[in-house]
C-alpha cells in the first residue's frame, strides 16, 4: 500500500512498459504543436504534462511535518 496516492501521475511502477515517443514544434521559442496537433502555448503546457504523467515522469518523494498551536 502507498502512502499517498498521486493526483497528477502514475507511481512508475504503474506506468506504461512501452516507450511512448512525441514530437513537439517550436516557433521562435514557442511550443505550438505536440505530436503534430496544433496547440497554443498552454495547452502544450497541459498536454506535456498529461504526457509525462502517465508515464510516470515528475513524481518525487516529499515529507511534510508541521505542528500546528
């Protein structure tokens, strides 16, 4: 059992075995396109995110301990 249970990604051990490729397009400094479905700035931003989250891509481990009164 986990302690937690991820709300944005998957722990990698659940994630996919396969390699998932993508392509991303830039114009002048802008991602504008992920795997050829254009896209605004934002929701590149959201679709990378989708991305590597089912993946398993960005979870890191974090401790909190606060005393409260």
């Amino acid at each position: 059992m986990s302690i937690v249970e991820p709300l944005m990604c998957v722990w990698p051990k659940d994630a996919p075995d396969t390699v998932e490729k993508i392509s991303l397009r830039f114009e002048k400094g802008d991602c504008v396109a992920i795997n050829g479905r254009e896209l605004s700035p934002l929701e590149c931003m959201y679709e990378a995110n989708a991305i590597g989250g089912r993946n398993g891509i960005g979870l890191r481990n974090a401790l909190e301990n606060r005393i409260i009164g």
